[in-house]
C-alpha cells in the first residue's frame, strides 16, 4: 500500500541548500551524477529532454526527479545558461566513504548567463558583460563587468534612455539591481534587451574590492561598482585576482549613437536575421585575435570625438598601409596569438590546464617579432602601444621548462609536468618504469653476495617489500646482514635499507606521483598568476594593433582613403563616396558613389526623388562613413574632409515595436523626438520619409515643422529625405535649406534610376512606375495613372465605370507606346512564311519590348 513520502536527511539537506538558490536550478551531486527534485527536475527535464523519473514511486506523493552524468554536466549546463536560467553548483565536500552521517554539501559556483567563463555560451569575439544599476532620484549608478576577461568598468548615467543606450551597446544578458529602478524602464530593459534580473542589495566590504574601487570618485558609481563585485563574490566563490581596477567612464566623451540608431544603421546585427552578416562589424572584422575582435566591436560601438585620438589611430593605420611586407609579418604573427585575456582570467579563477599554458607560451613568443615589427615602421605613433608589449620572456622560459608539449586536458590525472623540472617526480617516474628491473637486480645481487640460490624478493600487501629466506639456507645467512620482519612455518621474511628505499620510491611513485604532479602544476599556476596585470596590458596592446591591422587591411582591399578631420569645422565634403557594406556586397565595379557637400551655412540637405532609387542607402553612408572615420579608420570615397561629430540620430526605414504596442508611426515620432531634444549643432541627423505613417496633410505638415524646427533651434548637419515634393519650396523660405534629389529619367516609357544625387528638387513622382517594376496588373497601373493626372490637374476624381458582364473590355485601352509597337509588329509579322525558328525568335524580341 503506497506511503506517504517522509523526507529522508539527504532530502532535507537538498530542500534547505534549494531554499537559498530559489531562482537557480540545483545539481545536487550525488555520486556519479547531478541530481534535480521537484519542479527543478520537471523544468529541466522539458528543457533538456530527459527522462523524467521519480523518489520513493510507491509513495502517495513520488519526488519528480532528474539527473546527469557529472562528467558530461558542462553541455547541459550551458545550455541552460544560454536560455537565460541560473544554475547553482551543489557538490560533495567530502568523501561519502570516510563521511560521518550525512555527506556534506555546499554551492560552489552559481553560474548565470553573466557569469560564464567558457562554454558554448561564450564566443571567442564577443564580450559577455554582466551589468549592475542602482537608481537615486533619476540618476543611475552604472557599473558592468567581463568576468572571463576582467574589465571592469563604471559610469553615471543620467536617465532611463542612457541606461537603454549602454545595455545595448554591451549586449549584456544579466543586470544586477541593488535597488528598485523605475518599472517603465525594467520592462523596456526585460522585453526589449531580454535580460534576466539579479538582486544584491547589500555591498561586501574587503580590502580586494576596496583596491579595486579605489579610482572611483563618485559615489553612486563606487556603490554600483561594490555591488557588481559582492554579486560575483558570492555567486563564483573563487578568486577574483584578474579583475582589473574599476575605470570610470563617461558615454558623452565618445560619439552618441541612441539605441534606435545603432539598430537602423546596423552596426553590429542584422535587423533582418539578428546576425554578424551584412553589418559594419562584418566588413571591418579582418582581426586575427579573438581579443581584438571583441575590441573590434567596442570602438565600433563608442566611436571617439577627440580628434587628438581620432588622428593618432589614423596615423598608426597610414603606418601600416605603407608597410606592406611587415603588415604581412604581423598578421602571420597575430594568427599564433591565443586569447590572452581570457587565458589569463582562467588563471586566476583556477580552471587553466597544461593545454592552456602551452598557448599562453605559443602567444608569448610571438611577442618579440611584433614588437619589433612595430618598432621598424614606426615613426611615433605607436610608442604608447609599444610601451606595454612586455615579452615576459621568464614566464616563456617557465612554461617551457615545466609544461609537457602533449599535456593532457585534465591536470589530475599526469603527465602535464615535463622530465626534469622537478628531481622527486623524476625519481617517482623512475620507480614507475624500472621498479621490476631493480628488485630483479637487487634479488640477483643478494644471491651472488649470500651464496643463496632460491633467495627471493617477493610483495605482500600488508607487509610490503622483503627478501625470503627457507630456514634451511638460515645458517649460511650472515648474522646482522637483514633485519627480520616476519617469520613463516618455513621461512624467514627480512628487510634491508635499499629495500625499504626502493619499496618506498615503488609505491610512492605510484600513489605520489600525480599528486605531486598536480601541486607542481598549481606552482606554475600561481607564478604565471603574479604576472596577470602585465598579461592584461599586454593583450590590450596586442590587441590593438590587432584592430588597426584590420583597419589597413580593408582600407587597401577597397581604396579607402584618410579623412581630414576639422575639429571646429562645419562643413563636410565627401568627394565619391560609398555604401561599405553595400559595396563589399555588390562589388566596387557595380557600385555608384555618391557625393555629400555641405558647407559651413548649409544645415539640411532635402532629399527628393523615387522610392528604390537609393536615398536611405546615400543617408546611411554619411552615417557609416562619419563612424568609420572617428573610430579611426579610412573611409570610402576618392576624399572626405569631416567635421567631428558629437551625436548621430536616424530616423532610416519603417518599423513597428509591437513588444510595446507601438504603431510604425509612433515608433517613427520618438525616434524623432529624440533627435529634436537631444541634438546639437555638432550633431547629425538622418530622417528618411518623416511623416509617412499617418494622413497625407497629417505627415506633410509634421514633416515641415520638423524641417523649420531643426533649422531654427537645433541647426544640426541634417539630412531630410522626403515624398512630398510639396515641401521643396521650403529652399526659398529657409536660408540653410538645399534641395538635391535621386536622378531618374524616362526611356520608352520606362524609368530608369540613376542612383545619383544631383542638385534641385525632383521634377515628378515615380510611384506608379515602380509599382509597375513591382509587377502589378496593368489595368491598375493604367487607372492609379488616370487618378495621378486628375488629382495634380485639381480635377475631381472621375468614378470608374463599372463594364457589363456581357461586354469585353478593350484589350488595348490605355496601352503604353511600347505596348502598341509590339501590336503594330505582330500585325506586320508573316506568320504563315515562318519558320518555327524565325517564330520564336520574334516571340523573345516582342517580349523584350513589353
């Protein structure tokens, strides 16, 4: 008869350890495996598919109940992780064998989508930030953290949009609240960014974090900062030793792209696939270190505004570009440089293995030949970089000396330490190999000396090692020559210093050797640990140079060129120039550049012209181009001279935000909103078809108050693209107004787009004609061409006459001029006289004329 479950000690044990983690799954240890109970075990066992079983099953109330192999755990637990679930570590702390009672048990590390060290969840070029806020009033403490790489760094943000801007911008996956925030702006961050929530409300006072947070001035700073680092202290409970001091930082010292911008102008990721392809990323990301590519991304995504910075970049990319040979050294350099970030943050949190050393080795050695590379082109320019590209060759020669070139990946089970590092391991390896061979030889030796024929050195677990001597052969036996340790029915049982010695290497060497190993490991563990900070400068000197080859790389695949800066300028020229990322795509001979001049009085350039002729592609060209030069690199165009910009607000393409309810339009006016209160005259904005979204009178009127209100109180770089050709005789109104628009002619009837940008406005609308390009029924492009001519006549729609059943409709009526000379042709045609050859050559020439 089914019981009802009483829960056992282990159960207990498992509820109270639960009770602690209650957002986390648990991998309880038991044995071999992990095991999960309750809604644990349900949750996981429809997330990962795996059999769903049960505790005490003839009980009233069984225990769900799930498990893993400890062995193969990691796969499954990043998995998790990368759904966005918690998973809390519950291992034995002791041996069940030896264990009095119940086996204890503790969390040892509860990993988060934050926190990940490696796994699948990590990618080699991408940062994983773990994120802290703390709100005061309506301002915010703001600190984030790469746990695998160690940077850790702070800012005070000033509302609920710069909070949206940096968690965007670091693509965090976990914010940690150390206070209630505005309910408004965890929504936005939950349902838009996804991020999964921590709470730490309380701030872990040690002398490591006080180290750590000792540059920080502010306040609210230092507090968001003390809670990130207490929220990693109790969730890994390891060493945090790579962390690298805390670094305030000010988002308006960089160039401000809002979080609508960087998505429209897709910097980083597809809006079509969520993807790396088709991005600016993806066309400047020749680097050859994963950690340049995550440097890569960041100077991406917080471009500069100073142009003292903004030149020196420039000039080491000039450097390179007129270094062919050594940039092809360096790249072939770069390629054997492993990810000495993380390496090093491995170190520190405990899971390097020989493996590990071995490419920190193999990164090392390649230093000496890019510094000196380097320092063969360089002309100034690079000394800052080159001041921090220490070889550390000491830490080359101890790795070297102490780490086995086929070291295994696990470092508990031997033959990670080479011979000859250390005299103990070596004799313990000895003994392994030729403990046989000396008792064979110490046995021999004995006979020979004794004159004993059937001496024997024999083994016994409980006794160990002895030489053995019948009772018969006593008397020829030397007295004093061994000491007696057993005595038989008929023999004697003796030991001997050499014997004790070679017992004591045999067994030793057997039980010793991998733990010496393993101590020896965690030696050379701890002396490359001391020389983390100089990893740390070292990788982000490296990596630099990394991203600045990167830049020359592309700028000579593509003929970019350098632009001029002109801090204090208004006036922009871009001479030629082109889409990067369409470019790459289409390929150079298929592109046609473009050009944008504005000088210092011109502030908004209005764009007309027709729809698929190519104005949002020109819009976002200034954008990349304007990025691509304060970021450092070349630009593409035949020149550009570029004043430094401090913002960049879009306004490109349709969209809708149905997470929040927003319409196309609505998204479209605060997209709008945030350019007209944030801007300045040292910003640029790019509006594409403002207005569109709502009624014809609606959008034309708040498309021209747009217009008059940037030129009269915002007076930023402006460039307007519109259907409304109505509003181009605002050129006469407003003085800082030009009018350019896309080229089209007419051939045959047909449109033509000529993808340029000329002066003036657009002469008509080509609507209709690229309905047509669409494929649309003929009888209704006829009729929308009869309503276009009444409405700009100003004449009354006529209504259409409806055709009786009965009646056909004329199959010629409203035909173009192409069409008729196709009917014209085929009534000339001799069909009879034809050949089947000479018939389907006409039928192809008719059709191409149609």
């Amino acid at each position: 008869m089914p019981q009802k479950t009483k829960n056992t000690p282990m159960m207990e044990q498992y509820l109270a350890i639960k009770a602690q983690y209650p957002d986390a799954f648990l991998f309880y240890r038991l044995g071999d495996f992990y095991e999960l109970f309750y809604q644990d075990a349900i949750d996981v066992s429809q997330l990962l598919e795996l059999t769903l079983t049960s505790r005490n099953r003839n009980a009233d109330d069984p225990i769900p109940m799930c498990g893993v192999p400890h062995h193969s755990a990691a796969g499954y637990i990043d998995t998790l992780v990368e759904q966005g679930y918690k998973v809390a570590i519950c291992e034995q702390m002791e041996d069940p064998k030896e264990a009095k009672g119940m086996v204890k048990r503790e969390v040892v590390q509860l990993i988060t989508p934050g926190t990940l060290m490696e796994g699948k969840g990590i990618e080699a070029k991408t940062n994983n930030f773990l994120t802290a806020l703390i709100q005061k009033k309506d301002r915010f403490g703001f600190a984030y953290v790469d746990l695998s790489t160690g940077e850790l760094k702070t800012a005070l943000l000033a509302d609920n949009e710069a909070v949206m801007n940096e968690a965007t911008a670091l693509q965090t996956k976990e914010i940690v609240l150390g206070t209630e925030i505005d309910e408004t702006l965890k929504k936005n961050l939950a349902e838009r960014l996804g991020l999964v929530f921590s709470i730490q409300e309380t701030v872990e006072d040690n002398a490591e974090f006080n180290f750590l947070t000792a540059d920080i001035q502010d306040e609210w700073e230092k507090e968001a900062t003390g809670i990130l680092l207490t929220y990693l202290a109790v969730t890994q409970k390891r060493s945090l030793g790579h962390l690298q001091k805390a670094e305030e930082y000010q988002p308006e010292h960089f160039l401000k792209l809002d979080y609508f911008s960087k998505t429209n102008l897709e910097l980083t990721r597809s809006i079509r696939t969520g993807k790396k392809q088709g991005t600016l990323l993806w066309l400047l990301d020749e680097t050859k270190t994963a950690m340049g590519g995550r440097l890569l991304k960041q100077w991406i995504d917080r471009p500069l505004i100073q142009k003292r910075q903004i030149d020196a970049r420039q000039k080491m990319v000039a450097s390179l570009l007129n270094a062919y040979f050594e940039r092809m050294d360096l790249l072939e350099a770069l390629t054997k440089v492993y990810d000495l970030e993380r390496l090093a943050g491995r170190v520190a949190f405990g899971s390097v293995n020989g493996r590990d050393l071995l490419q920190l080795k193999t990164s090392l050695a390649q230093v000496p030949q890019i510094r000196g590379l380097l320092t063969g082109i360089n002309q100034g320019e690079w000394n800052d970089l080159l001041v921090d590209m220490n070889p550390m060759e000491e830490l080359v020669d101890l790795i070297n000396h102490a780490i086995n070139e086929d070291a295994p990946l696990q470092i508990t089970e031997g033959n990670v330490i080479k011979d000859g590092f250390n005299q103990q391991l070596d004799e313990y390896r000895e003994a392994m190999k030729n403990g046989k061979t000396w008792l064979a030889e110490l046995e021999a030796k004995e006979r020979a000396e004794t004159g004993i024929k059937n001496l024997k050195v024999g083994y016994n677990r409980i006794f160990g090692y002895y030489i053995e001597i019948t009772k018969s052969n006593l008397a020829n036996l030397a007295e004093g020559r061994y000491e007696r340790k057993q005595t038989l029915a008929n023999a004697e049982r003796f030991i001997t210093p050499e014997l004790k010695r070679l017992e004591t290497l045999i067994l030793e060497a057997e039980e010793k050797s991998v733990t010496l190993e393993y101590n020896l490991f965690l030696g050379v563990r701890e002396e490359v640990k001391k020389e983390i900070t100089q990893l740390q400068k070292l990788a982000k000197s490296i990596s630099a140079a990394d991203v600045l080859q990167s830049f020359a790389t592309v700028s000579e695949r593509y003929q970019y060129v350098q632009p001029e800066m002109k801090a204090a300028s208004h006036e922009l020229q871009i001479i030629e120039g082109r889409h990067p990322v369409v470019e790459k795509v289409l390929g150079h001979q298929e592109y046609i550049p473009n050009s944008v001049k504005m000088n210092k009085d011109e502030m908004i350039l209005l764009i007309t012209g027709p729809n698929m002729s190519g104005k949002s592609t020109y819009m976002r060209q200034l954008a990349l181009t304007v990025i691509m030069a304060q970021m450092g690199c070349f630009v593409p165009a035949e020149k550009a001279e570029l004043p430094i910009f401090d913002q960049i607000f879009t306004r490109i393409g349709a969209s809708d935000d149905l997470i929040a309810g927003q319409s196309t339009f609505m998204v479209e006016m605060m997209e709008a909103n945030q350019a007209l209160r944030h801007a300045t005259p040292n910003s640029l904005i790019l509006f594409d078809e403002l207005g569109r979204g709502t009624a014809t009178y609606d959008g034309m009127a708040l498309a021209q108050a747009i217009i008059e209100y940037i030129h009269k109180n915002v007076q930023a770089k402006t460039l307007f693209s519109t259907h409304y050709h109505e509003l181009t005789v605002l050129e006469e109104a407003l003085p800082h107004l030009k009018n350019i628009h896309v080229g089209a002619v007419e051939q045959n009837g047909e449109v033509v787009f000529l993808h340029k940008m000329m002066d003036g406005p657009a002469d008509k609308s080509y609507g209709i004609h690229v309905a047509k390009i669409a494929g649309m029924p003929t009888e209704l492009l006829s009729r929308a061409t009869t309503i276009l001519t009444m409405l700009e006549a100003d004449s009354p729609v006529e209504k259409i006459e409806e055709t009786p059943e009965n009646e056909q409709l004329s199959l010629f009526s409203e035909v173009s001029t192409a069409e008729l000379s196709v009917v014209d042709a085929l009534k000339k045609a001799d069909l009879l006289n034809m050949t089947p050859i000479d018939a389907f050559t006409l039928l192809i020439e008719l059709q191409k004329r149609i």
